[in-house]
C-alpha cells in the first residue's frame, strides 16, 4: 500500500473547517480532474447524500468520495441558523452564528497530477467509510489542534496528517468499515494482503491465478472466491492497474525505453504493453512520457 500511494503523488488538502449547530445544508459540487473530496467528523454528527446513497456519520468517522460525485452534507435536528465563513491562512471556517456548534466537520479533498493517482481511486467503491481506530483518531486530534491554530507551517502539517489518514482509512479492517463495499486492498484478510504484497513488489514476474491460489495456499476456485469477496474486483483488473501505476510512474520519473518498462510490469511484447497502457490509460507509452516531460 504505501509503495501504491506514493506512485499516486498525491496532496491533502484542507478546504473547510465547519463549526454548526442546528439544521444546515451545505451543496458540494463535483470534484474537478485529479480531485477527490473527504469528509472528518470530529465531534457531532451529519449526512451526506449522493445521487446514488446516503451515509450517516458520526465522531470518528472518515469519508472519501474516490470517484468525485457531487454530494450534500446535511444536519436535520435543531433550529435552522444563519452561518458566516472566515478565511484564514490554510483554509476557511465556516461557523453558526449565536449558538455553540454541536457538529465539528473538515472537509477537504486529495489532490494528485499523475495517471497512477487516477488508477489508485479507480479501484475504490464510490465512497469508503470508516470508523478511525485509536491511532488514527490520534492523528485526527493532532489535525484538529492544527486547525485550533492555523499558524505559520499548518499547511504542511496538514498535508502530512491528510495523507497519514488516508493511508489508515484503506487499510482498515473490516469491522471499521461502515456500509462500504470490501476495499481493494483486502488488507484485513491476511492472506490476500500478503500475495497482493507480492505483486506491488515484484510486478514484472509471472503473476497467474494458480501461482497466487498457491502462495495462498488455496485452490483456485476458493482463491477466486475469496478475492472477488474480499476486494470487490476480478484479479486481472487489481494486477493489471498495478501494473500500469508502476509503468506510469517509471515512464515519467526514469530513463527506461518503452520496451525495458514493458518488461519491467510483467509483459513479454511491447507492443501488447503499449496496448494494455493506452487501454487503461488512454494514452500510448511513448505519447504519455512526452506530456509527462512537457508538463514538468
């Protein structure tokens, strides 16, 4: 995972901090190209509602929208009050007036410039919703303290503690997670964690269906079952995106030719790589390394 999320080059960022009280919407729209929106309880609890479903959240509860869809965050109880928003240095504050907030909400967003970054939320559910352990609240109080302050280094701090928590949130177990499809991952099975492991490191051996089921130890079919159980996508499209996210980031940040990264991921001929690459990128190798130079 952490090989993975640092391909993914990405940036958390703090947008909004939300101090409420009583009955509130507040609309967020679509998230722009290479943005993914996330949600923090604190302290009180609200709901967020898409066009397709409507999550409850609580204290201690974390939110990722991977696939950017337009969403209301709501609050339901309480007299309807009038709120003011205040910029500060690293985000704005956005706070009820004449009541003491009952609802302590961040909400910010991930942003990343790397095909390897799109890959990564591609593989997630449309929202992952978890229950933060110890740790991870740890971490959340830390970012709260922060934005107490919002003083000089805060961006940074934040950045870190964002990108910190996202990691926690995608390798939460399944009793933390909440209405949420089985996460790409499967780090909370053992097993799968272990081979998945392997195919992050090694991505240009062999990796075939029974040469996973065996280093599971499993037969084919009971590997097959709990894969597709446990991560909520086929083999060939967790190996596959792998393979790409490692390509991408070889062809931006090495010299290797074309064909050195083909072999690099796992693939014999370049031009079935070029294929492969343009089919889940939408982009051949040789034209995706050129913009990645032009747009450093």
């Amino acid at each position: 995972m952490s090989r993975l999320i640092r391909l993914a080059h990405l940036e958390g960022r703090l947008d909004v901090r939300c101090l409420m009280a009583g009955q509130f919407t507040l609309d967020h729209e679509a998230a722009p190209p290479g943005h993914v929106q996330f949600h923090l309880v604190m302290q009180g609890r609200c709901t967020v509602t898409t066009s397709t479903c409507t999550v409850e959240l609580g204290p201690g509860d974390f939110l990722l929208l991977p696939h950017g869809e337009a969403h209301t965050v709501t609050a339901a109880s309480g007299r309807r009050r009038r709120f003011e928003e205040r910029p500060g240095a690293t985000f704005t504050t956005r706070t009820t007036v004449g009541a003491d907030h009952e609802l302590d909400l961040f909400c910010g967003h991930y942003r990343f410039d790397s095909a390897a970054g799109a890959m990564l939320f591609r593989l997630l559910p449309t929202m992952v919703h978890v229950t933060m352990d110890r740790p991870a609240l740890t971490l959340a109080d830390v970012l709260r303290g922060e934005a107490d302050c919002d003083g000089p280094g805060t961006g940074a701090v934040v950045c870190s503690l964002c990108d910190a928590l996202l990691a926690m949130s995608l390798r939460s177990r399944p009793d933390q997670r909440l209405d949420t499809p089985a996460l790409w991952t499967a780090m909370g099975d053992d097993v799968l964690g272990r081979v998945i492991a392997q195919v992050v490191e090694r991505p240009g051996e062999s990796w075939t269906i029974d040469r996973m089921a065996t280093e599971a130890r499993m037969s084919r079919a009971t590997f097959l079952r709990r894969f597709t159980a446990r991560t909520g996508i086929t083999v060939a499209t967790l190996l596959t995106s792998i393979r790409m996210m490692v390509a991408a980031d070889l062809l931006t940040h090495s010299d290797l030719s074309v064909a050195r990264v083909a072999s690099e991921v796992g693939y014999r001929s370049e031009s079935a790589f070029a294929q492969a690459f343009r089919a889940t990128v939408g982009t051949p190798p040789a034209r995706f390394r050129k913009n990645a130079v032009t747009s450093r």
